[in-house]
C-alpha cells in the first residue's frame, strides 16, 4: 500500500542513522485511533500505559487483541519504506514565532515524500482490516504518527481498499470470543463519539505565506535568522506544506481564538492546561500545576489552585492536547487545507461548556481564519465539519455509530 505524505511525519519516528521511519510511531498511533473506535462502539480499551492495562486474569481488551500485551504477541508487523528527511538550514528546525511570543515553536524537520507500507501478519487470526479501519479514518480525517497536535502525520493513501465497518467487526467478534476482558471504559479517555473533525480550506496565490504572521517574524533583530527562516519555509512550501500549525494554535490559545475557549470568570489555567494539554504534573480534579512536598518522609503533591493533595499516582503526569491543528497543505491549484480535529470529552472538568465551544469553534473556522492567514489568502471557508449524531456535522446529524464511521471510511467531504 502507498502513502501519499501531505504534512511531514514526525521525525522522532526516524532511525536518525538510516533517515527510514520506525513503524513503532506509526503503530502506536494506529493503536490509539483503534481505541477511540472500540470505545465508540462500547468496547473495552485498555490504557496501556496505565496500572490497568491488560491483561487481567489472563484476559486482553480488544485493543490488546490485536496490538498485542505482556503475554500476547501483535497480530502483525508493518514494514514501512520510502520516504526523505526534509532538511532545513541553520540549526534544523524552523522557529515559527508570532507576534508578541518572545520565544516561539520550533518545527522540526519530518519526513516528506511517499511511503511503501506493508502488512505482515504474525497470526492466522489476522486480517488487514483491522489495521485499514483505523489506518483509513485518521488519513481521511486526523493524522498518523506522533506529534500531530504540532501538526505532523497527514497522509492521503493511495488507492484506499474498500473497507467495511461491517467486516472489521466481524473479524473482531472471531478475534475474542473467548478470553476478552469485560469492563466499562473509564471517562477520561478518547472515544471517537466525542471527536470532531473539520478542513478548512482557502486559496493562495504566489508566496502566501510571506503575508503570514510568524512563518515571517517581523520583529527578528539578525538578517540572518531571518533568512534562514525563509530558507526553511520555501523548503516547506517546495514540498508543498506549510507549518503554521503553531500560528493558529498560537492564535487559539493566546489571541482573539481565545475568547472561544476562555471562563469569563474564574482561573483559567487548568482549563488551558486540559484543552492544550502540558507535560507537567497537574492535578486529577481541576488540572492546575501540583508541587511536589514532603509530608512525614513522603512526597504528597499539593494543587496550586484548589489546594488539595495527592499520592504521586493520583496526579496526572502529561496531558495530551484535545485538539490536533495540521500544517497547511496543498490539495489543487492554489487550494489549501487545514485539519482542525481533537476529542472533546462531554465529561469536561470545571463545567466547561463543550457545546458552546464546539459552537463557537465551528463559527470561527467558517469566517474568522482569514485574518491571521494574510491577504495573499482568499475564499477562505469550512469545507466540512463531521461529528457523530451533532446538528453541528455539515453532512447529516448521524444518530447510528455504525453509519457514522461508515461515512467517515468513505471520506466524502465536500459540501460545495
Ligand atoms: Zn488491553
Ligand atoms: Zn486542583
């Protein structure tokens, strides 16, 4: 199978040695998007990387079933070959920096180019769509790979299989009708009933991204920052994306964007730490920053906000950001695209109003992008917005799960 790469693929995936992806990025992003499905349809998914992660009496999720757990191999092996290490002047990254960030992104160099991708089955019980289904939805619709909140992994396959939701839950049902592990998903995790995907597209004529706020820095002291900026984005634009991923998040999360996310009143932190996700510890029930101290010999960890305290097991250690934005990329003759798609839990923490932001979000990306975008940009637009059984999906307020990822596998999305 080919892989078209239309944004660059997250190059801690390289062997920095050979420059080949590591198919191990590639899997584990396969894995999660395989979870957000199970769970959609009510299946027990595993945390992997948490406590209760299979297997449990000896018995695996459905997850582990297939991308394998201690104790029971993977169904399957990809080879992944192909591909170039795109390469940027100066220090190899480029420094995307908006006005008034002081210190800005760094977007690292991925992989560009097209993928020769290859499924090995490593049991009699494999069948590829187990890998399609997942594999097919996140090109049509999110990314593969790691880092795609940075705005890395868009690939477009060449050719796509037919692929029946129908048949991937059929080769499920043979997988595990013995042994599967029977629990309820906890909340907390990413269930494709709660995602959202949207592409919004615009036209550009000529080097539009000089007009772009961030991709050039205007305030940059040294001429020859500035050109090595420029050298880098024209290797973008040759390979026809642009990272401006950090520029809309940048917008989103500091600027005028967040007036859609913002409580009028109250902190504001934990909710930016949730919606954009951090690294740091933070705490389980408002998801504010929580110090470490030593209480009696032991380290409690104490909420700078709610001053609560917690065991180092009950505090959440990295948070994933809810929202994915892509790097522009190129679909036609001066026409671009952007994919702004995330997982909005409708469990939000300090009552976050999750329908009004999603509202609000809609709104913005049907208009409100064109300023920042520049004025080599035009005809901007919201060319679709999917989400399951939500007036707010702009082909049809789909109330049947099965009928909603069957849509989502055919991947028509133009509404015009
Ligand atoms: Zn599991
Ligand atoms: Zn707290």
């Amino acid at each position: 199978m080919n892989l078209q790469i239309k944004t660059p693929i997250w190059t801690g995936d390289v062997d920095s040695k050979s420059d080949i992806i590591r198919s191990t990025g590639i899997v584990g992003s396969l894995r999660w998007w395989t979870e957000t499905l199970l769970r959609g349809m009510c299946e027990f998914a595993c945390d992997p990387t948490d406590n209760s992660r299979c297997p449990d009496g000896g018995n695996y999720c459905s997850s582990c079933l297939i991308f394998g757990a201690t104790g029971r191999r993977r169904l399957f092996r990809i080879e992944i070959n192909g591909g170039e290490k795109i390469s940027f002047p100066g220090n190899g990254a480029i420094n995307i920096k908006p006005s008034g960030r002081s210190h800005g992104w760094f977007f690292e160099p991925g992989v560009v180019g097209n993928l020769e991708m290859k499924m090995i089955p490593l049991d009699e019980k494999f069948d590829e769509v187990l890998v399609l289904t997942p594999l097919i939805i996140a090109s049509n619709w999110g990314g593969i790979g790691a880092k795609t909140q940075l705005g890395y992994g868009v690939v477009e396959i060449t050719n796509p299989p037919n692929v029946s939701f129908e048949n991937f839950k059929r080769v499920l049902r043979n997988l595990s009708q013995k042994g599967k592990r029977q629990k309820s998903n906890e909340p907390g995790f990413p269930n494709l009933k709660d995602m959202f995907f949207a592409k919004v597209r615009f036209k550009a004529n000529g080097n539009c991204w000089e007009k772009i706020d961030g991709l050039i820095d205007k305030s940059s002291k040294s001429r020859l920052e500035k050109e090595i900026r420029k050298k880098g984005i024209e290797e973008c634009f040759r390979n026809n994306f642009l990272p401006i991923a950090p520029v809309i998040k940048n917008w989103l999360r500091y600027d005028d964007g967040s007036q859609i996310w913002k409580p009028k009143n109250g902190t504001t932190k934990g909710i930016e730490n949730w919606l954009f996700g951090t690294i740091r510890n933070i705490c389980p029930k408002c998801y504010n920053i929580v110090n470490p101290q030593n209480e009696n010999g032991k380290t409690v960890y104490e909420c700078q906000n709610c001053g609560q305290k917690f065991k180092k097991e009950e505090i959440i250690n990295k948070c994933a950001s809810k929202i994915n934005i892509s790097c522009a990329y190129k679909i036609g003759n001066d026409l671009w695209e952007i994919r702004i798609w995330g997982w909005i839990p409708k469990d939000a923490p300090q009552n976050f109003p999750r329908e009004e932001f999603l509202d609000k979000l809609k709104k913005v990306l049907q208009t409100g992008i064109a300023g920042f975008l520049g004025n080599s940009t035009s005809d901007h637009k919201l060319a679709v917005w999917r989400e399951y059984a939500s007036k707010r999906d702009t082909i049809k307020e789909e109330q049947n799960f099965d009928n909603f990822v069957e849509s989502l596998l055919r991947g028509t999305d133009d509404v015009s």
